[in-house]
C-alpha cells in the first residue's frame, strides 16, 4: 500500500516536521511505501495537483495550517475526482477541532484525525489495508 503525506509550506525554506513524524511510525509499523511531498504556496496548483496525481497512492494524508487549508482542500476535492478510490485523509490543528459536520460539508475527505496523529494514521492504514472499516474521525488524543 502506498500513502503520500503531503503539505503545502510556506516557503521552501520550512519543512513540515509532523509529516517525517508520521512517515517514520508508519515505516516503524510495516508500512514501507511512505512518500512525503512537500510544495510551497507559490507553486503552480495545477502542478501540484499533478504531482500528487502521479504518485497514484492509495492514502493521501494532508497535513492542514491556517495558510494551507484552502488549497488543500481544492487540491483533495480534485484528487478525490482523479483518483476516487484513493483515500483522503486530513489531519493538523486547522481541522484538529472539526466534528462529521466537516466531513458532510467536504465529501471528498474519508478521514480526519483529530490531535496527535502518530497512532492514527496507523489505526487507518492498517484498517484499510486490512479492508475494514474504520471510523471517519479518528481523535488522537493531545
């Protein structure tokens, strides 16, 4: 199973350290297929998309901040239009105190953890490459 954790920074001089974070538990629990992709608010959306697009992946998780979430959620609406089999999860302290009204409001987002993520994209992956069903807000505690 392939998992892309993704975040869109602010320049290229960040880095977005929740996402190696998760990369390293995930890789610690099996899963060897982790990609981390990272672009910058100034790049070409349509590129990014693309980018994203190319990696085919069967798990996107993005990694959401007040100056991102905007443009993930474009770029996970057309993902999820690309790829419709893809899942698409959200994670960050933008959606970390968002309820199912969220998630009823943004269709296109099969999951949202809530809190510390480490765990529970863990919980997710497995559960979904075990083809079961997991609960669409995962809260990962603070």
């Amino acid at each position: 199973m392939k998992i892309v954790l993704f975040s869109l920074n602010a320049s290229r001089t960040h880095t977005n350290l929740a996402i190696r974070c998760l990369a390293k538990n995930l890789k610690q629990n099996g899963f060897d297929e982790v990609v981390i992709i990272e672009r910058t608010e100034k790049d070409n959306r349509n590129d990014t998309l693309a980018f994203l697009y190319q990696e085919k992946a069967d798990i996107y998780g993005f990694s959401t901040y007040i100056w991102n979430i905007d443009a993930h959620l474009t770029l996970a609406q057309n993902l999820k239009h690309l790829l419709p089999n893809s899942k698409i999860l959200f994670g960050g302290p933008e959606v970390s105190y968002h309820d199912e009204s969220f998630l009823d409001s943004h269709s296109y987002i099969d999951y949202l953890i809530r809190g510390e993520g480490e765990d529970a994209i863990v919980t997710i992956a497995k559960t979904i490459d075990q083809n079961l069903k997991a609960p669409k807000i995962i809260d990962g505690g603070v």
